[in-house]
C-alpha cells in the first residue's frame, strides 16, 4: 500500500506518474516538527537500504548522506553527495516499509551518524510529498515504489554490448586506432564513445571541422563494423557571438536567469556559458530538437556531461574572488590568510552559494535554481529522450545521463559518475546497484577499470570481471591518465576473454533486465531480498544476486588469489578462463573460500536452475541470440525475455518463452 502525505507546497517533481490522493492523517512512523525535519527511531541491528548513488555499503546506516547533485571525481567514504539524488530509502526492521521524500532540493540524511539509533531527515524546506509504502517484503515494497516512479528507459540491444571510451580520442585517426586494434586483439565492440574532444570549442552540437572532417562517413564507416559511435552533450552553452545555440538561447529566454533577469554567466569546459533552462518546456523542446544535427549524421546515441550542473566558476565569484586576491598584501601574509586565500580559490568549483544565484521559469513563475537543483539533469535527459521520440520514432535512442532524480529513469541511464581506478571504487561500484535498481535506475553501470588516476593490468582483470554483469560495460578513462584499454595491457587476451564471456551472456542479462523493466523488479539484489530468513544474508555486503539465477561474488581487492564467499543454499560454482573452457561444481550451503585467478571468471548458479549462454560475437549485430546453451543445473526451465533490440514500443516487443 502507497501513502502520500503533503508538507507546504511541494514543487511538481515529476517524479511519480500516479496520481495519489495526499492522505489527511498523522504521517505514520516518523516524528515531524513541521519545518522539514523528520526523524524515525532506528533499532541496532535495523537495515536501512536504498539513497541510490551514494557512498559507502548497500545498508547505508552509520554515515550523513546529502542528496545534492555534485561533480565530485575525487569522492571517499567521508563524501556526502554524489551526481544523482535519489531520496528512496527501505527500512528493514520491525516494521518494514519504503519511504520517499519527494523533494528537489538539498535534503540531508543523518542515518545513525550523529545518533547510532536515530534516522533523520532534513529537507531545506517544509515543501515536500512524503510516500510511505508498505508490504510484506522487500521485493513487494520495491515493486510497488516502482509502478509509482513508472517503468524504466530501455535502451537498444546494442548498448548491451562493450563500449570503448576514453576522454582524450582527439581525431578520426584515433576512432579507427580504437576499432582496428580491438579487432586485432579479437575484442569484441560495439560502440566507441566521443567526449568532449569532437567537438569545435566545445560547443554542443558542433563537430570539430579539423579533428573530425568527416564525422558522418566516420559513423557509416563504424556502423559497417557494427560499431556505434557515441557522442556526449555537456550542459552548459557556450557564449560566443555566430553560435547558433547561444544566440538562439539569448533570444527565446531559453538560459537560466540571474538576479537581475540577465542570463546567468557560469564556466565549464566551454569558457563561459549560459545553462539551458530544462525546467522550462519550451527550451527543453529547443534543446532537444539539436540533438538533430548528430542523429542527421547517423549518431544513434548520446551521453549528458556536466548536468549538476557541474560550475568550475561563476562570474560574479570569480570577479569577488579576483578582487579579494588584489588586496592581499604579500609581505604581511599570515598563514591564516594563506590558507584562506587558497580555500577561496579552491572554493570556486562547484560551490554551493553560486546555485541559489540563478533562477528558472515554469510555467511563467521565476524558481530559484536551488529549490529545483537536483531536477536539472533529469530535465536534459528528458529534453533529449522526448526530441528523439519525435526525430527518430522507429527505434530505441541510447541516452545515459550523469546527473539524475527519480523520475530519470524513464529517459535514460546512467553511469556512475567519474570514479577513480581504485579498488575501493570497484566494490564502492557494485554496492551501488541494488539502491539505483529500487530507485529505477536499470540501464547502468560503472566506468570499467576507473576513470581518473591510473589502471593496472589487475584491477581492469578484476572490473571486468564484474563488469560483464552490468547493462552498460564501458570502459572509460580521464585525459591524462595512463592508457587503459585492454589492449595496451600485457594479458590483454584474458581482457578479451572476459569480454568475449560478456556477449556469451547477453541473453541472459537482457532478459533478466527486461523483467526488471516490465515487471518493476530488480535486476541486482541484496542476497536478503531473497533470503528473508537468514541473518547471515543480511549481512553481506559484496555479492549480489543478478537476475533470479545467479549470484556474483567478484574479487575486489589488490593481490587476492581469492575470497571468502556466502552461499545462502546449494550453489554451482562456475569458472571459466575462456567461454569454452567451463568447469562447474556443487558448493553446498554455507562459507567457502574460494580461490579465483586474475584470469578467471567466477559465479555461480542457484540451485535448479540453469541460464541461457550464447557464443561469442564480434558486436551484437552479429551475435546469434537463439542458438543458446543452457548452463546450470540440468533439467531446470528458463524463462527468456527478449525483444527486437529496437523497437521503441518495449512492451508490445516483448517476447516471452520457455527453454530447456
Ligand atoms: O570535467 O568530458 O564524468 O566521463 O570524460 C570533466 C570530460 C568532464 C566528466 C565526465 C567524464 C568525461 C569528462 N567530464
């Protein structure tokens, strides 16, 4: 059952699409003081589950987390927000219920941080909807929640395929380089990513006439291969006189407003820019209608950057900043005036105070940025996603965003954010899953391998290898950082190995992700959702069930020859080098030290059951998704969704069977 409980006057998030009539009675479970603050009493051994993308373990209590949409490459345990805001949070204790603060501005969670036992949540202001769903699981709550947000984006079957990107691919030369070395080290492709680097000045919808004279015969070319090429769409537009975008934005009012009415002045990668007002329906139309200029070239997907919307500086604080630094005097610096001079230039980036400077126009009413802030990614995903709709109506779009709010999930996926090649990150990576998956969030995935500091051979080995469960498998990587493509690595073949298993296991993973989809399930699980009953699964951390059949328990730390690993049941432990040389056995119920060889592929199947497993493939376009064998437990029935891969009506694609 859904309750929805109105505090003041909440802003239309759109992030529901059920229309439900606001209850009159007390909000139950929680006590509120009427200015935003809710608090819940939690008991010691209660799990609070969920925040989506955030920090630290899949039960999120003992930390204060912050949903406030954020450009943080560099985050930690000790981070409080990330790129996405998703305020869903499931509590699993005496009583077991879901609960979401639909509210778009900064909402704080203190999840036994400053209290062991309490949980408290702070929205900035008393204008919110509060939903409190119950039921008799976890799956039952996640489901409902679910057809409340409304069903998730799928992407074409292609996106399912390995992805090669790297921010720093400057040229034409450099695309075919990608293509032709994974093709020599017999890597599977399917789309290799355009950053920034395309693009002329970085202006958006622009194509670098030096570097990339030719995009349109480049993506034929590509696409000949079976290779999409993927470019991305940063928020900000460049101001710069001739442009296009910046000088039809400036006539239409289609930029964000500063106080005093005049277009509001940030800077990103661009220089300076105006930031498209996505909150309003018109510019989101006009917006939208530019992604035209790259699908006129064949382009058949997209990825939206910098929709925080990341802000490395305003004008107006650079100015105040400028004008501080003028004034210190050299000779009388004190160490204190040091460090506060280097804090002010530091503080320039993202800084919170410039977000409440600007303002939006729905609907004719002027809404402070701040107040609407974690709306604003969702909002150019959705501009792309609905445009789209319209140019190319016949197939399905890839669109996967950095910045998201639930409701997100109906345009696009999303990856990640920039992570770091760290081990802490793969596991940080993974723990993230379940809570995007109950928030909607099904077409995601992690940059593989890490994308700021430097990979080793190892720690892509082991990404990989958990990698090739996620729907989106990119590999992606910051400028400047050491290569990490498989192929620069000395054991590239067992990179390749690991990919080539990948599209061995697309059938499976793409029917396990349209059933998330059509049927508001999750597709990553915590091993408790399915085993209620058993404390020891409550607790585990670093597995995750995938699907209804398997369960993964990737390696995640530097040097280990293996790890300890919980079996909630009878499992069959698969191990593969190569998707040909499989050896399986019968583990039963219980703890198990399992030894896994950097080179190697470890998961295992639940009892009874047996999954689809294809041959490996070039790209998708030429894989044979119906000539499967059946890995598993012998005798036992799988049901296989599976569509056209392209169809953009999803549910009438859809085609359901049994095999053996
Ligand atoms: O400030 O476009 O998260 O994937 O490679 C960095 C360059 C801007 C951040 C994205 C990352 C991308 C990078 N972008």
């Amino acid at each position: 059952m859904i309750k929805k409980y109105v505090f003041g006057k909440p802003f239309p998030t759109q992030a529901t699409i059920k229309e439900i009539e606001a209850c009159t009675d007390k909000l139950p479970y929680f006590e509120t003081n009427g200015e935003g603050v809710f608090t819940l009493p939690l008991r010691e051994n209660d799990i609070v589950y969920g925040l989506g993308e955030q920090v630290r373990g899949i039960n999120k209590k003992g930390w204060h987390y912050v949903s406030w949409n954020y450009d943080n490459p560099n985050h930690q345990e000790d981070t409080r927000s990330l790129y996405g805001s998703h305020n869903f949070l499931l509590i699993s204790g005496k009583a077991k219920f879901g609960v979401f603060f639909d509210y778009a501005g900064k909402t704080e969670f203190d999840i036994g941080y400053t209290h062991r036992n309490l949980l408290t949540v702070k929205a900035a202001k008393n204008d919110l909807a509060v939903y409190i769903i119950t039921g008799n699981s976890e799956k039952e709550i996640v489901k409902q929640f679910r057809e409340l947000i409304g069903k998730s984006y799928v992407p074409p079957l292609w996106a399912f395929g390995y992805g090669q990107s790297r921010w720093g691919y400057r040229s034409e030369q450099d695309i075919r380089e990608v293509a032709a070395k994974c093709k020599a080290a017999g890597i599977p492709l399917d789309s290799i990513y355009l950053d920034i680097d395309y693009m002329e000045r970085y202006k958006d919808f622009t194509v670098d006439k030096e570097r990339f004279p030719h995009l349109k015969a480049l993506t034929a070319e590509m696409k000949e291969q079976g290779i999409h090429l993927v470019p991305i769409i940063d928020a900000g537009v460049k101001i710069e006189d001739g442009y296009e975008v910046y000088e039809e934005g400036v006539k239409n009012n289609y930029f964000c407003k500063n106080e005093q009415g005049g277009d509001f002045v940030g800077a990103v990668w661009p220089g300076r820019v105006h930031f498209p007002d996505f909150l309003n329906p018109m510019a989101r139309k006009w917006f939208g209608g530019k992604y035209a200029v790259l699908t006129e070239l064949g382009i058949d997907g997209f990825w939206n950057d910098m929709n925080e919307p990341a802000i490395f500086y305003t004008e107006d604080r650079l100015a105040e900043t400028c004008d501080k630094i003028g004034k210190l005097d050299l000779n009388s610096m004190g160490i204190y005036e040091y460090f506060g001079f280097t804090g002010m230039v530091a503080g320039l980036n993202g800084n919170e105070g410039d977000y409440y400077k600007f303002y939006h126009n729905v609907d004719g009413k002027k809404v402070n940025h701040a107040e609407v802030h974690n709306l604003y990614g969702m909002n150019m995903t959705r501009a792309a996603f609905e445009a789209l709709q319209e140019i190319s109506p016949d197939k399905r779009t890839l669109f996967f965003s950095r910045a998201s709010y639930i409701g997100a999930h109906r345009y696009g996926g999303i990856w990640q954010g920039d992570n770091k090649s760290w081990w802490s990150h793969l596991l940080q990576a993974m723990q993230q899953l379940p809570a995007l998956n109950m928030a909607g969030f099904l077409f995601v995935g992690s940059d593989t391998g890490g994308f700021g500091a430097d990979a080793t051979e190892d720690i892509m080995l082991r990404w990989l290898q958990y990698a090739v469960f996620t729907p989106l498998f990119r590999n992606h990587s910051a400028d400047g950082t050491r290569r990490q493509e498989p192929y620069v690595f000395d054991n590239c073949a067992a990179c390749a190995e690991m990919i080539k298993i990948r599209y061995c296991l697309i059938p499976y993973i793409y029917s396990e992700f349209l059933k998330a989809v059509h049927n508001d399930e999750m597709m990553f699980k915590p091993l408790a959702f399915d085993f209620a009953d058993d404390d020891m699964a409550k607790r585990v951390e670093d597995q995750l069930l995938v699907g209804n059949e398997l369960m993964i328990a990737p390696v995640y730390q530097q040097n280990a020859v293996g790890r300890y690993v919980y079996l909630p049941e009878e499992m069959m432990l698969v191990r593969m080098k190569s998707y040909d040389s499989t050896s399986t056995e019968i583990l039963p119920k219980g703890h198990h030290y399992i030894d896994v060889a950097l080179d190697e592929l470890v998961f295992f199947i639940r009892k009874d059951k047996a999954i689809p497993f294809a041959r490996p493939a070039e790209n998708t376009e030429k894989a044979d998704m119906d000539a499967l064998t059946m890995l598993g437990y012998s005798d036992s029935v799988y049901t296989l969704y599976s569509d056209d891969g392209i169809s953009p009506d999803t549910e009438n694609a859809l085609a359901v069977k049994e095999i053996k």
